[in-house]
C-alpha cells in the first residue's frame, strides 16, 4: 500500500485526526513551508517530503516526533516505511557529491543509489551499526541515564560498532568502557533500523560476569542494578530498548 511521509528534522507531519496526509496534499504543504527533498519509491510504496521547516502548516496538521509515531503504531509496514523514507530522505540530503572526485552525484538508473557520472564510483543509502545490550545480574537490569542522549530516562548500553570489531566485540567493549564491567554469555536478540541519523541497531543481551559500576563521566550520568518489574522512567514502546528491557526478544 502506498503511503506518504511529510517529515522534518526528527518529526512526521499528520493530519489533525492522527493520520497520514494524501499525496494530493503535498503541493499545498511545500508551497507554504520550504522544501529539503521530494522523492518516491515505487517497490516499497512511499512518497517522501521533506521540510526543511514546518511552521506554516495550517490547523489541519499536527507535527509529532516520529519515535512517537512509531510507539503509537504497531503496524510494520507502516514502521518500515517511515524509517525507509527517513533513512533515504537523511541519505540524499548528505550524500550529493563524489566522495572521489567532488562531482554532483546522479541517480542510479537501476538501483537506490547514486553514481558519479565522472569517476562511475556508485554511493549507496548510509547505515551505522550500532549494538544495543540488556546486561542481567540474576534477576536484575543494568540501566544506564546518558548524559548525551535521553536524558530524563535510564536506558540500556549502546554504541557504535568500530571498525574492525565484531558485533559481540563491540557489545563487551562499550559495556567495560561505560561500565567497567565484564560480561559473559552476549546473545543476540533481534536489530531495529533507527535512522537517527543511520543506525541499525542490533540487539543483545550479555550477563554480568566480573567488576563493579565505574562510569565513564561523559558518556553516563549513572547506572544502577534495577528490578526488571521496577524500573525507572525507561524508553518508549516499540523501541528494541524497551523489548530488552521488558524480556519481549
Ligand atoms: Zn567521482
């Protein structure tokens, strides 16, 4: 089913009834707010706007965070392709020139892609690894309060995968680096695109094994041992954070 995105920043535009604005909707919404990007994709159904501002939607539009959206929305395909519309919106807005040679980039005839039309070097849609991990002590959590991210909740260990590194690598490397805890046992559970601006995040889960809680000052504002049935403010629905944390993978 085809389905159009007018996004901005990390927000989705909808209708005031909480739904999904039509195609025939999209020349009124960018005449009155500056466009960043239009695109469409035929085999996965979408047709993306992009705004670079949202102020001059009339009361008929209501602006929410697309996290939000996608709590609120336990449809997958809906879920998909609002994060295949975000991805390749963030995409083709910082992926213009040749990473060679400098030229303006084309599109691809073929694939969803972009080629140099001097050099033929082809750029794809970018995608960040990143591990997520839900670390047990027995019947208990470790949760983390970020001091970059997500302030006002405590969520599970996470970061970038780096170069060379395997995923599981990457899990027991951020979980010492954050933590200074050793783990065994790392499981992976399920992975979640998150294009915020690229992520894929993979899920995990890894048991305690040795250490005792030392923060890394930027990166953790705290971190304690929780009851899983009696956690703090913690990430929303839908969020692979909140299946790891709530047992759901
Ligand atoms: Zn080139």
């Amino acid at each position: 089913m085809d389905r159009c995105f007018v996004l901005c920043d990390s927000n989705i535009v909808l209708k005031a009834d909480g739904s999904l604005p039509e195609f025939s909707e999209f020349e009124k919404i960018k005449t009155d707010n500056p466009l960043l990007e239009y695109f469409e994709e035929k085999n996965t159904g979408i047709k993306v706007l992009g705004l670079s501002s949202a102020e001059k939607l009339d009361a008929s539009y209501k602006v929410i965070p697309m996290r939000e959206f996608f709590a609120e929305n336990d449809d997958e395909t809906i879920r998909f392709q609002m994060f295949r519309a975000k991805s390749l919106l963030n995409w083709r807005v910082s992926a213009k020139f040749c990473q060679f040679c400098g030229q303006k980039l084309d599109e691809h005839p073929l694939l969803t892609a972009r080629i140099c039309p001097s050099c033929k070097n082809v750029f794809f849609p970018r995608i960040e690894p990143c591990i997520i991990v839900l670390v047990t002590k027995g019947e208990k959590i470790l949760l983390a309060r970020h001091t970059q991210r997500n302030q006002d909740i405590y969520a599970c260990i996470a970061g970038f995968i780096e170069a060379g590194e395997s995923a599981e690598h990457a899990v027991a490397r951020e979980i010492f680096e954050e933590t200074g805890l050793r783990v065994k046992n790392i499981q992976y559970r399920g992975s979640q695109s998150w294009p915020f601006p690229a992520q894929l995040m993979l899920g995990f889960t890894a048991e305690y094994e040795s250490g005792d809680i030392v923060l890394q000052k930027e990166e953790l504002s705290d971190a304690q041992w929780f009851d899983r049935n009696n956690c703090p403010a913690s990430p929303k629905p839908g969020s692979i954070a909140y299946q790891l944390i709530h047992g759901e993978i």
